[in-house]
C-alpha cells in the first residue's frame, strides 16, 4: 500500500515466500537467530532477533499504593523508538514507527498484567503504605522487521532479570540495600509470535525482516506460554483469513513458543559469565537512590508516630524471612542488643555503618565508571571484605548478612 | 452474584436471564445527524454507539486514492464512574488505530482520489461489547454515506465465564476479565477481518471454541442489520423516483 | 427490484457500474441500495450520495478562494468547484482578452465568501475536477437575499431553476435552485430581467415576511421527504394561505401544509414506480433519534 518499494523487489520476495524458501534461506515459519544477553543492572537486556535489537532497563521507586489496591504495586513498560536513522525509512505497510509504538507498548502492558506473568502483590513492601513502582524502560536500538516480538520477548526478560532490593524497617529508619537479594518472581513466560499475512499467499510468515514486513498487509500477534495457556492475541489490518488459518497460527505459536523459552532459559541459566552491559549514567542511577531512601524515610515519619506495632509485625510477616535459623540469629543479635547499650549507641553504630555502606556503594560506582575490570575485581574483593568486617562485629540486623551468617554456620 | 445458573429443566442462565448463546436487542438506525453524509447509531442492550461520517474535499493534489481519518471516543458519562482525564488515555488511541486499519483495506478508496473521509466515533454508552459495537456503528454509517466497501463488516463480543463460552458479554461479566474477544468478521468472503483477545490465561481448546461461536453469531448480527438497512431503503424508496 | 449490501453477489456476464465491482468474472455490490440495469450495465444506486454534478447543471457556491486566474467554489460536492478567470462575464458584457490588470483586479469581481450561481462547464475525467462559468447574464454574484441548504437528492433538474412566487403582488420574490442543494432567496429587480444585480436595495418589512414564507415551505417540503420544484413550492404557499398560519408557525404545522403536495407527488411517483411496489406508504411518523 504505502510501501516504497521497487516493483521488481516486491515481486521477487512475493515469489520466495510462496515457494517457502526466503531471500535469506530461512522457511516460511523460521525465526532468525536469536540471541540473548542478561546484564548486571536491574533488568538489564539485550535481545538481538537477526539485525533487530532490543536495549531495555528496569528501575524502581518508592511509592503509595492506590488507596483502594492497598497491596498492588505498579507496572509500566515505556518504549523509545526514537533510533534517528530508521525513523525516517520505516513506513511498513501497516503503519508508521510512532504509531507502532501505541500498538506495542499497549500490547506488553495488557498482556503482563492481565496473564499475571507477575503480580502486582509481589511489589508490596507495607500494605497501604509503601509499593514499588517497576518502569521497565525499552529502546529499540536497531530496527529491522518484527519490532513486537523482539518488544515483548525483551519486556518478559527483563522482568526476570529485574532484582529487588530489600527493604528493612527497623525503629527509626527504612533502609534500602541494595544488595539484591530478590529476583522479582516471574510465574510464567508468554512468548509473542508475530504472523504477517500478505495478500495474494495463504499462509501466513513469521518473523518479518524489514523488507518483508512491508509487503505484509496484516498482522496477527499471538501471545502464549509453555504450558499451552493463550495469553492474548491481537490483529492490525484487515486479516481476511479463515478461522482454521488462526488455529493453525496459535497451533504454530505453541511450537515457537517451546523454542524460545528454551533459549531464554539457557541464556537465563548462563547470565553471570556474561559481560557487564553498561549504559546507564551512574549519576542518574544514584539520583535514584537518593529519592528513593527520602520517600522511605518521610513513609517512615508518616506512621512512625501511630504504630509502634505495624513496624514489628510488618518485620515478622515479611516474606523474606523464611528460614528459622536466621530468625533465631537475628533474635540473638536483637537481644543482645537490648541487654548491653541504649538504644542511642545502636543509634550511632547503625548510622556509622550506614554511611560506610553508603560510602562503599559509591567507591562500587566509581569502579564500574572507570571501566577497568581488574580494577573493579579489585574493589569488588575489597567491598566485600569490608563487610565482612561489619557482619563479624554482629551488630548488623539486615538480613544479608543474617543469611551470611547462615551460610558460614553450614560451612563452618 | 451467580454468573451461570442451571434451571429446573437443566438450561443454563446468565446473570440476566440469558442462554449462553444468547445476543441481547439489537437496535439499528441509520441517518441519525442531518448535517453529515452518512451516521448511524448502533444499540445492542444497553451499549451504544454512534458513529458519524463527513466525506470532505482536499485541496492538496493527493495521491490517487482517498484518506481516511478515524476519531473514537469514549465519552467520560459511559461508565459507571465519571471519567475526567479523557485526552491521555491510550486505550482510545490503540482502538482507533485498530478501526482505521480494518476499514482502510474494506473501503474502495480508490475511488474517492483527492478525498478524505472522516469518521467520528462515539460510545455514548457502555455496558459491556462496545468494541464490537463500534465496528458495527462504522459499518452502517458508511453503507448510509454512501461509500463503496468490499465486503459487509460485522463485529461480535464472546467471552468465557469459567469453562462455557458465552456470547455478547455485559459490563459485569466483561469486568471479571476471564476472557474478553472481539472478532470481525467479512460477510461475503466468510473470512475473518480482525481478532483481539484479552484474557487471563485460556486453554487453546477454549479459544477454538471461542472462535466457532463468535462467527455464528456475526451472521445473526449481519442479518439483525441487513433489515435495518432493508427496512431505511423501502421506507424512503419514492425518493428513487424523484428524478 | 432488488435491495443490496456491500458484498451481495449481483449477476454475471454484464459491465459492473456504479456501486459495483468485479471479482473473478462475477459482480458484486458495494454500496447499499436497489439494482437497476441499464441495457448491459448494472448499477446500484444507494439512497445518500454526495452531489456528483453534470455538464449543464446549475450550480450555486460559496467562494472559498481567489487564485492564480481563477477561484475555488464551495459547491457541497466531493471536491470543490473551479471558477476560471476566462470562464466569467465581464461588467458590460464585454468580450475581450483577459489581461494581466484583469489578474490582478480578480477580487473586484468575486472575493471570498461571495455567493455566486453557475453552470458546470465540464468535468475532468482523469481527475474529477469540476469547471464552472458564468457566462450567461442570468449567473453571477449574488446579493439582496440569503442562502439555505437542502439535501440535493430532493432537487430534480428543470428547465429553469430560477423559479419566481407571490406575483399577484407588487413585489415578486424570486429563488434560484442549485443542483447542489444550495438555493437563493432574493428579491429580483422588476424593470431588468437580469439577475445580475449591481446595487444592494433596502427590503421593506413585507418582503421579508414573504421571503421567510417561501423559506419555511422549502424547508417544509425536505422535512416531509418531497422533491423540490415550482409545482411542490406553489402547493405549500397555497395551503398556507388557505389555512391562514402565519410565517412564525408554519414548521409547527408542517403535516398540514406538506399534505396536498404529497397527494401529487405521489400521483406522479405511481405512474413511474412498478406496480407490486404501489402499495408501500411512506411513513414519517416514527423518529427515533434523530439529532437535528
């Protein structure tokens, strides 16, 4: 339709599509290669559908719950496309690259929430007072054919690569560490397959590339998982199709969908071997921090003053903490404390281990700038011997260092 | 409230006392707003939906096939509640770009070069299937302007309440969110225009089903606004002979 | 006689008109409407259209702008009309070569938003456009009166559109019925027969009683779904001077004032229609939502 696009060419791929061999060999149902790297950041993942590629960053934030979802968090998935070379050649068939952005983004959005791939209520910290709020950032770096696939493959990701810190409420204070102990609890992993129907050929492709996409006069994504659980489905442009031809797509769906959860969980299962992706600024990142430790303390201020009792039952009824041996050692530490100072030293004593930590983030910071490996093994070995250091003293109620203890028991 | 209830002679019911495959009144009309070329209103139970075409000229020498601009809208007293941010709202931007699409290849708009054809849609209420009743409404409202189309364009609702297939769901049974499918169906060539689901999770065996039952009850709706239109032609039919 | 929808298989074998297309050798609908074959064309004709003019059809505009040699004219069809600078009378009738002080005095002639009435010249083929002239003393600018808007499909073509009423009195009032649905109400001027008026008069209180009677009968006659020429209009004004309603009430009681000219359109329309489709009335009775 809109397509600018030799009549030569259109005519030379209607013809590889219809004898199911494709001007880069691949069949009529193949998917390019896909790769997948998970990086250190908070959700950090680069999916690469053949020249396709696909940058996304999660981050979190302190907020309230809506007053009347008291233990809901929130979700959004933004999505930049603004990649200033294709803006101005991609005009698919279907629709412009800005306007692709509304279809996608709304897509992921209404599929995550309502296939619960993850809940809301595992973004709870204090029911009615305190949430996280997850912004899973993408950015299409490279364009070329089947944007919503690569979208929504790398939303799912980065959703399983998105860690969040813990949040510990002691007296006077919330502190954040942001020692990341918890993956954010994926229950499934809806796969999205991107049929494109083009006039004149029954069967639908999969996994457009660029120049086929602007052939495609329809589209028809199907979202599923593993299990054979349809999450969701959608369709831009005037199909035209019969109802066998849509199950035989969803029939179709079930078997990428296999592949794919295969290689994402093999990439998933080697994500620590892999380099460090590093592209967001740290100053930004600290920011961040920064907001997010003033939103803890003015929550904290806010109903230090009424409940005494929701601090201490919110501590016994966290999830975290599961093990009974590190309940008992942090009863320990607790008593211990209670018996020989004030509550003023602890005070002081948590303050100064505080701005150490905080201290010791910032040096972690300094090292990831620099960008020098070995450096940063360097100050990574001595971050970590510097907390030792803390947790042996034992006055450190977090519960990084109680699993620590746990851990050195077992192997001691 | 109980979704489904079984009778003394075995019948399952909905919520308000309709069989499982059961659509609600449908009310057509067409020629609604004098000052447009071509409008329709389309009422399935409570839903209601208007939709108004304005066929305008450009002044630009344009390509050689027309234009075709689509404004949906869901008016903020639809609901139940009162909805005050209307402008940000992008659901509305997402379905008026899935009407512009569908329409865009339905349309001959080859044959109106150097045109543009407007078409303002409104839900004026919503209870429940109001995506499918506006494809309807744009359907009539375009055969009322006079505009030439390939094809009969019908949209229908069909959802799931546990594991039964309903058809033509109602604001409550929409709300649970089990399952929620538009499908668009052509007429003339039997074959399916357009697919949206919105589920939390269904067994491909579900959705087979899902899919059977909403194409029956597209020729019903098909049928319920073939006399519509019918009806609107035999009431007006001296005004062929006028010339 | 056959009523369709878009996607109505039609007949086989002969030239798909209007409101039809081909696929595969077979023809099929693609408006709504009734099917009438014309020798070997087959056509369907939907009950709304936009205007679509002929050569020779009066026409009358609003002038939207003024452009290198000629104007665009609003003429409520699906592109605007063409008025070229070569194509109008010239103050005095004169014949001449348009010169370049012509180009640049354009809007002395027609500025925008002027009301002119016209003839369809001609029609593009290859793209539709529409040409205009007004060429004869009886088209031109138009003043001393008021414009309103009718649906077109109740306007037939007649041998004159200029159509004048209430002669019995001293002061005629007189209506120009454009094609298009446009039609002017003015006040001629006695002595010339032109139509072509150069001064803007002063309108006593009485004319415009009588110019808003010859309104409101139009509009009448489109709300009661009646075509619109010199035998409908004249029926209306007489049964509203039989029933004595004044000006203010007459689209109160538009059933009684539309009844007598219904009886003769319905006479003509008998002769022309098929005899199974006699029996069917039309009914205005039932509105349900309208909006105007």
């Amino acid at each position: 339709m809109f397509s600018s696009f030799s009549i030569n060419e259109r005519d030379f791929l209607q013809e590889a599509i219809k004898s199911n061999f494709r001007v880069d060999a691949r069949g009529v149902q193949d998917y390019r290669s896909i790769e997948v790297k998970f990086g250190q950041e908070n959700g950090q993942v680069l999916l690469k559908i053949g020249k396709t590629q696909i940058l996304t960053q999660s981050s979190l934030k302190l907020v309230t719950p809506q007053p009347g979802k008291p233990n809901e968090g929130f979700f959004r998935f933004n999505t930049e496309f603004s990649s200033l070379q294709q803006a101005a050649e991609y005009t698919s068939s279907i629709n412009t690259l800005s306007e692709m952005r509304v279809d996608i983004t709304r897509f992921i959005d209404k599929v995550l929430k309502s296939s619960r791939a993850t809940d809301r209520e595992s973004l709870c910290i204090v029911q009615g007072r305190l949430v996280w709020s997850l912004s899973v950032d993408l950015y299409l770096i490279n364009e070329d054919g089947n944007i919503m696939d690569a979208c929504f493959i790398a939303s799912v990701l980065s959703l399983m690569n998105t860690r969040l810190p813990e949040v510990t409420i002691t007296r006077d204070r919330i502190k954040i560490n942001e020692e990341k102990v918890k993956y954010l609890n994926v229950h499934h992993i809806p796969i999205c397959t991107t049929f494109f129907f083009i006039d004149g050929i029954e069967n639908p492709i999969i996994d457009a590339n660029a120049k086929e996409e602007k052939l495609a006069k329809s589209r028809l994504s199907i979202c599923m998982n593993i299990f054979e659980d349809l999450c969701g489905m959608s369709s831009l442009g005037c199909l035209e199709a019969d109802p066998q031809t849509i199950i035989k797509c969803s029939k179709v769906a079930l078997i990428k969908t296999k592949e794919i959860t295969k290689i994402i969980r093999e990439a998933f299962a080697n994500r620590n071997n892999q380099e460090i992706l590093d592209f967001l600024n740290s100053k930004n990142k600290r920011s961040l921090q920064q907001e997010n430790e003033r939103t803890a303390q003015q929550f904290l201020q806010n109903f230090l003053g009424n409940d005494d009792k929701n601090t201490n039952q919110t501590n016994d009824d966290d999830d975290i903490v599961e093990d009974q041996e590190v309940v008992e050692i942090l009863r320990q530490n607790y008593n211990k404390k209670a018996k020989s100072t004030n509550q003023q030293s602890i005070d002081k004593s948590v303050q100064k281990k505080e701005v150490r930590i905080s201290q010791i983030g910032n040096d972690v910071q300094d090292a990831l700038n620099s960008g020098n490996q070995s450096k940063r093994k360097d100050k990574m070995k001595e971050k970590q011997e510097k907390i030792q250091e803390i947790d042996s003293q034992g006055d450190n109620l977090s519960l990084s260092s109680a699993l620590k203890k746990k851990n050195k028991n077992k192997n001691a | 409230m109980l979704e489904l209830r079984h009778d003394n002679d075995q019948s399952t019911l909905r919520m308000n006392g309709r069989k499982l495959l059961e659509l609600r009144d449908i009310k057509c009309q067409l020629d609604v707003m004098k000052n447009t070329s071509g409008s329709a209103l389309f009422e399935i139970g409570n839903t209601k939906v208007v939709a108004f075409l304005q066929a305008q000229t450009l002044g630009v020498n344009q390509l050689n096939r027309g234009i075709l601009n689509v404004n949906f809208f869901v008016t903020n007293f639809s609901a139940i509640e009162h909805r005050a941010d209307i402008k940000k709202d992008i659901k509305m931007k997402e379905f008026t770009r899935m009407i512009k699409s569908v329409f865009e290849q339905v349309i001959l708009l080859d044959l109106y070069p150097r045109s543009q054809l407007d078409l303002q849609v409104f839900v004026l209420e919503a209870d429940g299937g109001y995506r499918s009743a506006a494809f309807n409404a744009v359907s009539l409202a375009l055969m009322d302007g006079g505009i030439a189309m390939k094809d009969f364009v019908v949209a229908t609702t069909a959802g799931l309440l546990g594991n039964v297939g309903v058809i033509d769901l109602i604001y409550q049974e929409e709300k649970k969110q089990n399952c929620e499918f538009v499908l668009v169906h052509l007429q003339k060539a039997q074959k399916i225009a357009y697919v949206n689901l919105n589920c939390n999770k269904i067994r491909l065996s579900d959705f087979e089903k899902l899919m059977s039952i909403s194409v029956d009850s597209c020729d019903k709706i098909a049928n319920e606004m073939k006399t519509a239109i019918r009806a609107k032609l035999v009431k007006n039919i001296n005004s062929f002979y006028f010339k | 006689m056959r009523i369709v929808v878009p996607g109505d298989y039609v007949d086989e074998g002969f030239i798909a008109g209007h409101g039809t297309y081909e696929q595969e050798g077979k023809i099929y609908a693609s408006l709504a409407g009734i099917v009438h074959r014309i020798d070997k064309v087959i056509c369907v004709k939907p009950l709304k259209t936009s205007f679509k003019p002929d050569i020779g059809d009066v026409i009358i505009g609003r002038i939207v702008a003024v452009e290198n040699k000629r104007w665009t004219v609003d003429i409520n069809s699906y592109q605007h009309g063409v008025l070229n600078l070569t194509n109008i009378n010239l103050p005095g009738g004169l014949q001449r070569r348009r010169s370049e002080e012509d180009k640049m005095q354009m809007r002395n002639y027609f500025k925008e938003n002027d009301i002119i009435s016209g003839e369809v010249q001609s029609i593009n083929t290859h793209d539709g456009k529409i040409n205009m002239q007004t060429r004869n003393l009886k088209y031109g600018k138009l003043i001393n009166g008021f414009l309103i808007k009718v649906d077109h499909n109740y306007i037939r073509r007649m041998k004159s559109h200029i159509l004048e009423f209430f002669q019995e009195d001293w002061q005629p009032i007189a209506c120009i019925i454009g094609t298009n649905g446009y039609i002017w109400i003015y006040t001629p001027d006695k002595l010339t027969q032109n139509t072509q008026q150069s001064e803007v008069k002063v309108i006593s209180k009485e004319t415009r009683v009588k110019m808003a009677v010859l309104r409101n009968s139009i509009i009448i006659l489109e709300k009661v779904q009646l075509p619109i020429f010199k035998d409908t209009i004249q029926k209306v004004l007489d049964s509203q001077r039989q029933n004595a309603i004044e000006a203010k009430d007459m689209l109160k009681s538009y059933e009684i004032l539309g009844k007598e000219a219904k009886y003769l359109i319905e006479s003509e329309i008998n002769l022309k229609k098929p005899v199974n489709l006699q029996l069917i009335q039309t009914d205005i009775n039932n509105q349900d939502f309208i909006m105007n």
